[in-house]
C-alpha cells in the first residue's frame, strides 16, 4: 500500500470536533491556552459558546472539566501530551478516572513529534502513565483519518479516554471510509513469519518495514493497536500463535507503553517472543523528528534487522 | 419540579446541627476511624446548605436542577454523610458502615458508590475546580441552581484552589459559594507553623470573590452570610470565611490539633455525647 500526504494527526482531532461539536452541542473544548497549536482555533470560532480556555492552569482544567461531565457536558480537555498526562495526572485520576465521568483528554505533541521542543515538551511516559490508572482508555491514532474516526469513537463513548496525537506531520495510511472500533486493532498486512505491531506514528514504518520484508521473502503481518488500554488481548493472541515471533514498534518509552502491553499478553501465555522497539528509557533532546526515532533504534531498518534475527531459522 | 428547600428557624438548625455533629461522632467512633476534627468545625455550613440554602431532593439524588454540594475537604465526609442519612438519602443505619468494606460511605467520599455525593473528593485542592465546572455548566445552559463547596484553611496551601478561583471569577460564577472553614489547624500544627495564610479573605478578594467574613460556627451568621451570597446576583462568586474551631462542640477536641483524624474511645464518645446533648437549645 502506498502512504498519502503528510499531516499531522493533531489536525485530525482538529477538523472532527467542529464535526462532533456542531451535532452536540454538549461536547465542549475545555483549553488551557496552547489551543491554536493543538488545532481548536476552528472550533473556537465556529462554536464559541461550547468553547472555554481556563488559562495555564491544568489541573483546574481537569477538575472544571469533571464538574461540567457531572452535569452533563462532554468536555474535551486539550493540551500538550506531557501535561495532559503529567501536570493533570492525579485530577485525572481522583475527579475523571475514579467517578468514571465522561471527560476526554485529547492531547497533541504525543512521543518525540514536538521533536524541535526538546525533551521537557517530548512525551514519552504518558501511555504507561495513563495505562495503569483504572477506567482509563488510552488511544494513539496512526493518521489524520484514523484520528478522526476514533476522536469520534471516543465521543460516542461514555467514560474518560485520553487521546494521543502527533505534532509533526505523518503520512496518511487510510482513507475516509475506514472504520476503527476502540479496543480492536486494524490489520493491515496478513502474515504469518512475524508480527509488527505498532500504534500512532509508528504504524508507517511498520508498513514499509513489512513492504522491504515480503520482497525479502518474509511475510509480515502488520497491525495498527491504536487502542493501548483495553489492548487487543484476541488480536495479540492471534499474532502470537500464527507468528510467534512479535516485533513491537512505538513512539513512546518501551517500558509500560504499547510494548509492555503486548508482552504481557504473550507472557501469560507462555509463547512467542516480544522484541521491543521505541524510545529507550532516556530523554530526548531538540532535534528533527526523524532523527530522534533514528537514535532511539526506531527506523525501518532496524524493524527489518530486528525481523530477520527474529526469523532465522 | 417546585423547590424542595425547607424553612427552618435558627434554633431548629442550631438543634438539626447538634444531631448532625452526634452523627459524625458516632459514625467515627463505631468505625475507630476518621476525622472529627474537620467535621465539628464545619458542621454549621452543611447544616445551613442542607436545610436552609440548598434545594435538593433525597428522593431524586440526581436531579438536573438540584443545588450542588462539592466537599473539598473530603476527610471530613462525617458531617455530610450524616446530613445525607439526617436528609432520607439512605437509611440512617448505613451510617454505621463507615469506612466498612463494601459500605458507600468510603473513608473519603464517592460520587458513584454514594447517592447525594455529586464528585468525589479526598485529595486536597482539587474541589473548588470541580464546583467551578458545576457552576459554569449552569451558566452554559441557563440553568439557576447553586453549587457549594466547602474547603480546608489548610487546603488553601494548594495551587489549583488558586487556578480555580481564576475560572470562577472570569465566567462570572455568582452561582458557586466557597465556604473556608477556617480552623486555623492543619494536619501538621497550625496554619501559621504549616504555611503562613496571611489573610485568606483578601486572597480570595484580590481572586475577585465578593467576601463574606464570620463566625463559622454561628448558625446565625452562616445563614445570613449564604442568605446574602445567594441574592447577590452581580458575576462575582462567593467566599464565605468562616473563623471556626477545629472539634468545636466537644470540650477536649477543641482546637486540638490531634483531633484530626483520631477516633475518640468508649470513655471519650461518652462524654462528647453527653456534652452535644447539653447544648440543644429549648
């Protein structure tokens, strides 16, 4: 399959909550001022009586977010990743998570993609963070499309989900008319040699990675686990006993995020292998995007290195 | 749906108090566990919500248009549990299941384990954000009901108490009022030793709060001072600064600072009764 366009997924969220937003008028965008750089500016203009902005306070953000779910509203909180998951983290917990109320934390620059921003903007604990809070759904969308059908799945669904969106501009992988479902992965490639899954801005080179592969004669399967919380426990399942072999592929810490997700699974099974990719364990710095995947091992080339030791007879 | 509000005198509130503060007590005694302190001091102002300012109904917990109720400082849920039970929320027996595995009334309150409970609370500073969100959802769909909260002197030593005063001044929330139960102890010695409060009533002044200074343990003043914050209908939220006493009704848990969060023994829950009992007003 070929990649479309570059875009990032934050434009994504963008252009579906002016969508959501005018069907409902009780879904509301809660801000707290980085509003023009996480792509509200539309839904500001266009809805400005379901549009609020409580200023560089996120954890009033949160707790003003939970008082409007008791009564009804459906708020998106929006903010950087590494706040939304970190600053918020305990209003998260005590006022959204614990009383289960139905507030989104939608967060733009999720992983290295606010590349330029340096390591105090990079997010890359946020998923294991928000993973091992209960009630919690944790969703990483891998394209501008894909973020649009699951910022509305999210909408649709009644509880707190955090979303994860790029900053940085990443190809499209899907038109329009794909569906996602939360809590069930997107099988892209069928294969039976080994198994990349990734999530969000991953999934491309997982694509590409499986492309180099067939035409070396190694069949991948390929699959998009852009819900990290539930994880798809029948779609890993599934990898593992057709595959064995798992590679895992993520823009996030490889300790609690996509990676340790899978592992488990494979773990309690008592089969297959989990070689996990993503950023390790270490802070990034100011650098382009790519490059900062580059170092932390997450490239095609090293999914491809990484499936031929894997595969080897 | 007409209001359900109740018309009580200031004796009969003064003697509905003294039952909830008896309540608290026992609930704490029976459970060996809890905090009587907080309770005490802050019992006048949920009376005063529950029977004279709050429109509510116990039949119909989640009322739409209901009066909200944020108890910031949740470590004192005693006295609003009581006031539930006192209320018809649930049967006053479930009071005897504080802090009891399976109980709805958990060590802090939970809005979805406990009817009347309308968010969760129990770490500090994170209430009056809340409230906010509750009072700022009345104002989007043009709805008229009121939300309290109560928080800690203590409590106040957190940032987002500060973020959410923000919220409330710049949406013009004349709807929510903050009671500060100011009892000038904390966990860990006085508000002075923990971390000095200068004065809590121009802080929330300078955060643009229409100020109310009293004695937090009058019934009188707490009435007159909700009866004043509700008609004044001007965009500024309300503060409410009530001097209190931390105990206050029991003669050996006043203004102890060790009365936080101990449950008082058999010799000691005899005397606070009896105590409470002699102070009903004829």
């Amino acid at each position: 399959m070929s990649l479309g366009k570059k875009i990032p997924t934050r434009d994504g969220f963008g252009d579906e909550i002016v969508a959501l937003g005018k069907e409902n008028k009780n879904i509301l965008v809660v801000d707290a001022d980085i509003g023009k750089s996480c792509k509200t500016g539309a839904f500001r203009k266009e809805l400005p009586e379901q549009y609020l902005n409580v200023g560089i306070a996120e954890q009033n953000c949160a707790g003003v977010a939970a008082g409007l779910a008791t009564c009804g509203k459906i708020p998106f909180v929006v903010t950087y990743a590494a706040f939304g998951s970190m600053r918020m983290c305990e209003m998260i917990r005590q006022e959204i998570a614990y009383p289960h109320l139905n507030v989104k934390i939608a967060c733009s620059h999720g992983g290295v993609t606010p590349a330029n921003d340096g390591a105090s903007h990079q997010a890359i604990e946020d998923m294991g963070i928000l993973r091992t809070i209960p009630n919690m759904t944790v969703i990483m969308p891998a394209d501008y499309w894909s973020a649009r059908k699951l910022v509305r799945a999210a909408a649709e669904y009644d509880g707190p989900v955090y979303l994860r969106f790029t900053r940085d501009a990443i190809p499209e992988i899907y038109g329009e008319d794909v569906e996602f479902e939360i809590g069930k992965a997107y099988q892209l490639r069928d294969g039976k040699d080994v198994a990349i899954v990734a999530n969000g801005d991953t999934v491309r080179l997982a694509i590409e990675a499986a492309e180099t592969l067939a035409a070396q004669g190694i069949e991948a399967r390929v699959l998009d686990m852009h819900t990290v919380k539930p994880i798809d426990t029948d779609a890993v399942v599934a990898a593992v006993q057709d595959c064995q072999q798992i590679i895992t592929v993520e823009d996030h810490n490889i300790i609690n995020g996509l990676g340790s997700a899978v592992a488990c699974v494979a773990a309690e099974m008592g089969k297959g292998r989990v070689w996990r990719l993503g950023i390790q364990d270490q802070f990034g710095q100011s650098a382009p995007y790519e490059r900062l995947l580059e170092v932390n091992g997450v490239t095609v080339g090293n999914i491809v290195d990484v499936a031929h030791k894997l595969t080897k007879k | 749906m007409s209001s359900m509000k109740e018309n009580l005198s200031i004796v009969e509130l003064q003697n509905k108090c003294i039952d909830l503060k008896k309540n608290a007590i026992s609930m704490i005694y029976k459970a060996q566990s809890g905090h009587p302190g907080g309770s005490l001091s802050v019992a006048e102002f949920v009376t005063a919500c529950y029977w004279h300012a709050m429109d509510v109904d116990p039949q119909n917990p989640r009322w739409a248009d209901r009066d909200r109720f944020v108890l910031s400082k949740g470590h004192v849920c005693p006295a609003q549990y009581a006031a539930l039970a006192m209320k018809g929320y649930f049967p006053m027996e479930v009071l005897d299941t504080l802090r009891k595995e399976g109980s709805p009334l958990q060590g802090h309150p939970s809005m979805t384990k406990c009817p009347g409970i309308d968010i969760s609370t129990g770490s500090l500073g994170q209430g009056l954000a809340c409230a906010a969100g509750m009072a700022l959802a009345a104002k989007l769909d043009n709805k008229s009901y009121n939300v309290f909260c109560a928080v800690g002197d203590g409590e106040c030593n957190e940032g987002e108490i500060w973020e959410a005063c923000g919220t409330a001044y710049k949406y013009k929330l004349d709807n929510l009022v903050v009671f500060v139960d100011w009892n000038n102890l904390q966990l860990d010695g006085t508000c002075e030793e923990i971390m000095p409060p200068i004065s809590l009533a121009k802080k929330f002044e300078a955060f643009g709060f229409e100020v109310y200074e009293i004695n937090g343990n009058d019934m009188a003043e707490v009435v007159d001072a909700l009866d004043k914050a509700l008609a004044s209908k001007n965009g500024l939220p309300k503060c409410i600064v009530g001097k209190t006493v931390k105990g206050k009704g029991v003669s050996f848990m006043e203004n102890q600072c060790g009365w936080h969060g101990v449950a008082p023994n058999d010799e000691q829950y005899r005397q606070a009764m009896e105590e409470l009992d002699a102070q009903y007003v004829k």
